[in-house]
C-alpha cells in the first residue's frame, strides 16, 4: 500500500526533519503553493511525502524532530455541506477506522464558504458512517486519554478539503522516557533539533550545564547509540484494521540491529539536585543512564575533556524561568567560563534575547529561529 504522509513539525525544524527523511531514503514533495486570489503562501509547518507502509512504520518510530505524522486520505473541493458529505464519503475510511470505532475530529476553515467547524465535522462524521455502515462515536481529542480516538483532520482552504488521518497517537514528542520534568523542559523532538541543529557529529563530546530534567543529554545519547525514539511506545496506526503486525516486528527489529554501543562523552549538569535526579530517572528509562555523567554543580564549576566538542544547552532565558535582568551575569559567566574550560568548542545555545547572548562574548556564526512553549526563540551557533 501507499500512502501520502505529511511530518508535522514545529516551525523551524522542517530542514532537520528533512535531513532526517533523507537518512531514511525517503525524499520529501515539493512544497504545496497553497494560493488563492491575490495570495501566495507555500504550505509550512512540516514535510510530505510518498511512503509505503514500512516507511511508515519506519517514520513514526525513527523520526526525532517531527510531532506527527499524518496519511491523506483525499482532497476535493466542495461549496456546500451535501456535496461535502458525498464526496468525504468517498474516502478509503476501512483503511484508518473500524465501524463503530471512536473519532475525533480537528476542523479549520479558511476563506471558505463551508466556514462553519462544528458543521463540517458533523457532515464528515455523517460521511464516515455512510461509508462504513455504522456510526462512529464522535469524541473530543485528549492527549493523555486511553485509548485514544482516532484522530481526523479536516482542513478546508479556498474551499479545497483536505481530510488526513493521525498515524501517530500522541504526539511523537511523547517518547516514554520523561514522566519527571525539572522547570521549564524542553520538548524532546525540540532538543533533538537543537543538536542536529548545532551541526554535533554524534561522537564529539556534548555538554548541557543547565541540563534541568535532561531532554537535550537524553536525546544525544539516543542519537549517540542510534536507538530508535520511538520504540517503547504506541502508534495510532496500530488500531486500524489492517495493521500488519509482522513488518511492524520486522521494521522494530532492523531498527534494534542498528543500535550501537557509543564512546560519545555526554556530560549534564545542574545547580538543582533534584533536577538531577529526575534528569537520572528520566535516563534510566530511556535506558541511557550509562551513556551520560550527570553531575550536580553551577555553571561556574563545570569540567570537561580537552578534546573539543559542542556544548548544547537551554540555560534560563527570563520569560519562563526568572528575570532577565538577573541573568545577565550568569550569562557573562558561562561566556567566561567556556573560555576557560572549553576552548574550540562549538555553541548551541538556545536564549530568547540577542542582548542575553551577546553577554556571553561568543559570536553567533548562525542563528535558527524556531519556537519554544508557543515563543520565538534563537538557537545561536557559535564556537568559543
Ligand atoms: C530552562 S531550564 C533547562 C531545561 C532543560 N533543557 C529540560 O529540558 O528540562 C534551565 C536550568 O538551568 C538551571 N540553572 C540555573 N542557573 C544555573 C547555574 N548557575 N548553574 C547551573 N544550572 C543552573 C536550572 O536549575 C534549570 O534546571
């Protein structure tokens, strides 16, 4: 079977995502122009692609900057709610929903004559019943419900509908490993971007000094020994009807053959010792622990080897955490301090204020801009 998919990705990460897909031999579309009279918008906000059900498997599992992955089912256009209902009707729904199967639907309308969600999502509804001969319960989405509903996305741009299916379940942020958070985490699939990011080669030493609940040492020690992200948890293609269990056993065991035993040195530290402790817990149950030194101590302590490598980080930026003007220093001081420690270093370092970084005296080669908690934010690249 095969499916056009598209990767979900937080805005600025489609590049990594992309270089992720490419690793996997899968070669993302050309951007969707999505224009209508007098606009001209290229479609963002993730990748599509052509993809056969192993590369889907492949994707959901391996992936580690994407938050979903979601299977078009059609597109067409439509001007009034019975020609909705016929033609959404159409779709393949015994491919992603068994009849009677509980769904959730996620409707946005944009300069269209059907503008009305709540009257789209009922006709699309109405739609999967006709198709499947049974009612399907309509639900609302909850993350952290189970089981979850399946989940439907109906978009409707210049009257065009574009209806897709969840492939994912939770988002793929959700990884498993981090049931304790320290203040402020990261998203996983963020701090995974950070380091593809921050150009680490994956055997360099790495360095998070205000590592918190150890997102950014995690996913470098998972990158580090190539374990699969995804492996220790659920994907909402598992539920649909015919979910091939076997090349789903297959594909889990090629991505464990490819797992190896890494010599990267991972060092995280914190000033907060229960940080610390949740950054361990967390690492033990990604099953890391061994692959990374975490240490309790303030920046202004820290050690590291001669050899260089990258130091990737999320110290506090103000907004969330604590105000700027009380980080000014702490900012001067990790500029001092990687001086002194970490000469030759290269630098990702994500703030949110260029007048935070420039007490750090690194010149910024590079920035990325991405999102962090709904905030613009800067991944600043740098070398010591
Ligand atoms: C934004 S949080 C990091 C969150 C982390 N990336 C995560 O995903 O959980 C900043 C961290 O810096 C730590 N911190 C603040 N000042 C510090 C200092 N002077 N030395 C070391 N750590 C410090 C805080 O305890 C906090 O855990």
């Amino acid at each position: 079977m095969s499916y056009r998919l598209f990767a979900v990705t937080a805005p600025g990460l489609e590049p990594y995502t992309a270089a992720e897909l490419a690793a996997l031999g899968i070669t993302p579309l050309p951007p969707v122009s999505m224009s209508g009279p007098g606009e001209v918008k290229e479609e963002s906000g993730g990748l599509e692609f052509e993809a056969s059900t192993t590369d889907l498997f492949r994707a959901n599992l391996m992936l580690r900057t994407a938050n979903r992955i979601i299977y078009r089912l059609g597109e067409f256009s439509a001007v009034s709610f019975p020609e909705l209902r016929k033609k959404a009707a159409r779709l393949p729904w015994e491919t992603v929903l068994r009849p009677g199967q509980p769904v959730a639907l996620r409707v946005t309308c944009h300069k269209s004559k059907m503008y009305h969600s709540g009257g789209v999502a009922e006709r699309v509804a109405g739609a999967i019943s006709d198709r499947l001969g049974k009612l399907c319960p309509v639900e609302k989405f909850n993350e952290n419900a189970s089981p979850l509903p399946q989940l439907i996305i109906v978009r409707f741009n210049h009257d065009v509908c574009t209806i897709s299916a969840d492939t994912s379940g939770e988002l793929l942020h959700r990884r498993g490993y981090r049931l304790e958070t320290a203040k402020a985490p990261l998203r996983e699939t963020l701090a995974a971007g950070l380091l593809i990011a921050s150009g680490w080669d994956g055997s360099s030493p790495l360095l998070d000094p205000f590592c918190g609940s150890g997102t950014i040492a995690i996913e470098a020690a998972l990158m580090a020994r190539r374990i699969a992200p995804g492996k220790n948890r659920r994907f909402a293609f598992m539920d649909w009807p015919d979910f091939d269990e076997k090349k789903w056993k297959h594909v889990l065991s090629r991505a464990a053959s490819l797992e190896i035993r890494s010599h990267a040195p991972i060092f995280a530290s914190d000033r907060d010792a229960g940080a610390i402790q949740m950054a361990q817990n967390n690492a033990k149950r990604a099953g890391v622990l061994d692959t990374i030194q975490f240490d309790c101590r303030a920046v202004s302590a820290i050690e590291a080897p001669s050899k260089p490598g990258w130091v990737v980080t999320n110290p506090p930026y103000g907004v969330r955490v604590s105000p700027d003007r009380d980080l000014r220093d702490l900012y001067a001081r990790l500029g001092d301090v990687l001086r002194a420690n970490c000469p030759e270093w290269n630098t990702g370092i994500l703030c949110n204020s260029d007048i935070l970084i420039g007490q750090t005296k690194i010149r910024s080669l590079e920035k990325v801009r991405l999102i962090n908690g709904g905030l613009p934010v800067t991944l600043y690249c740098g070398k010591v």
